[in-house]
C-alpha cells in the first residue's frame, strides 16, 4: 500500500484520527510533530534547534523535516507505506515527499478557525501510550484513568496555549494551506468535514481511503 496524508489546521483531529485508522490500514502513524518533541526532550542538535521554532508557533526549517522523514522511511515497518500526520506541511516538503515515497491519498480535515483555539486549550494525551483527549469534547471515560491504557498520567503541550495557537494558524493559512491546491491537481485530495463527532469523521475517512 501507498502512504496516506492527514492534511489540515493545528487541532483538526489528525492525531485523533491517526490512532483510530491505524488498526484499519495497517499503517504506522508518522507525526513530524512527535518525532520533533522527542527530539527536543532527548536534547539532540534536532530537538535544540527546532524548539525555538516550536515554542514560537513557527514551522520547523524544511531541511531538518525532511532530513527526520528520510530516517524514518528507511525504518523496516514503513516498508509498506506510512501515515503521515502533520506533514508535509509546506510545497518544498510535499516535493521532497515526491521523491522519497508514493502518496495514494491526502485527506483533508476542515475545522473553522473559530473552533481550532478551543480544541488546542483543552487538549491532554496520556503520557503513557499518547492516546489524545479533550476536557470537553473527547475526556477520559474515569477520571484519571487512560482509557485506552489504563495509565494515570497525562501531558498538555506547552505550546498549546492561545498566543502560540494564533501564530501556528497563521503559519498553517500562510505555508501549509496551499498545499491543498497542490495535491488537488494531483487528483489524490480528499476533503472530511472535522466539525462533527469524532466517529462520523473516521467513518469518512474509511469509506474515502476505499
Ligand atoms: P491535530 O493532531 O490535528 O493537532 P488532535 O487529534 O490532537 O489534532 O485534536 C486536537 C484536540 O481536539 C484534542 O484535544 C482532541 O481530543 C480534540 N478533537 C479531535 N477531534 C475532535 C472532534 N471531531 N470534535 C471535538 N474535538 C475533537
Ligand atoms: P499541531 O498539529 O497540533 O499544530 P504538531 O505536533 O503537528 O502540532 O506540530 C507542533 C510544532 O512542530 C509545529 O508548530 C511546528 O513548529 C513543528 N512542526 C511539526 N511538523 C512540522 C513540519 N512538517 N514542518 C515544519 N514544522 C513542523
Ligand atoms: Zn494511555
């Protein structure tokens, strides 16, 4: 199988609907954004760079994305294509992509604006497997207990605050947005409305990636 691309906004549900078509497709989630924090809490020339640009809500230089990409692509369990959340994020990306691996299908998570600030605020994921949550809209089932896991510890992002998600949104409409014309014209784009339950969301994505 080719790879797939969860496309849209910080906050549209990628994540989220990442770990849920995982166990469908088969195909090993791959979020720049993770594989950026675990550099910078690893402390490598990686993490020490990117995290100026992350705690600014700025996207991270392509050469160090794409230099992360080409690593992980070579590991043995993206041998048949991977699901790429959060990348590519800008056209020199999506070329550099190009090149490297097959992309079968861009699905596209709409959220308005509006909505984004609220979903970032509230954001947690479990510090144990990663599954995300929501303090109103997506919470644990038993409070302090992952559902998924188990676990009793979780994580807020410091850069999911409401100064820092206004500059990664405009770095999402300025740098990453028109990548959405650019996959159009390869007739592989995918358009989900992300502003519903989170079941009917992955239920669309399924039935496009058909
Ligand atoms: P992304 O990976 O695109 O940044 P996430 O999957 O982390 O987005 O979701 C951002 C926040 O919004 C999380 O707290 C998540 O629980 C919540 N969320 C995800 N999908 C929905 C949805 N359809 N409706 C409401 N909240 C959602
Ligand atoms: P979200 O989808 O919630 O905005 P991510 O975890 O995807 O968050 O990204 C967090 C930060 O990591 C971004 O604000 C940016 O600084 C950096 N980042 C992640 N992926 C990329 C990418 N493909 N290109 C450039 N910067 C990236
Ligand atoms: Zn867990």
């Amino acid at each position: 199988m080719d790879s797939i691309v969860l496309f849209g906004p910080p906050g549209a549900g990628k994540g989220t609907q990442a770990q849920r078509i995982m166990e469908s497709t088969g195909l090993p989630q791959v979020s720049t954004g993770d594989m950026l924090r675990a550099a910078v809490a690893a402390g490598t020339a990686t993490g020490i760079e990117a995290k100026r640009y992350m705690d600014a809500g700025q996207l991270v230089p392509d050469e160090v994305i794409i230099a992360l990409i080409k690593d992980r692509i070579q590991d043995s369990d993206a041998s048949n294509g991977v699901m790429f959340d959060g990348f590519p994020r800008t056209i020199p990306q999506a070329e550099a992509l190009s090149e490297i691996t097959e992309v079968s299908h861009v699905i596209a998570i709409e959220v308005p604006d509006e909505r984004i600030v609220e979903r970032i605020c509230g954001r947690y994921t479990c510090g144990s497997c990663s599954a995300v949550y929501h303090d109103t809209f997506n919470p644990v089932s038993v409070e302090g207990i992952c559902d998924n896991c188990g676990a009793g510890e979780f994580k807020r992002r410091a850069d999911d605050n409401a100064d820092t998600v206004l500059s990664r949104l405009g770095a999402y409409h300025d740098q990453t947005s028109p990548l959405a014309q650019w996959y159009e014209s390869k007739g592989i784009f995918h358009v989900i409305d992300g502003d519903r339950a989170i079941d009917e969301i992955t239920n669309d994505i399924l039935s496009a990636l058909k």
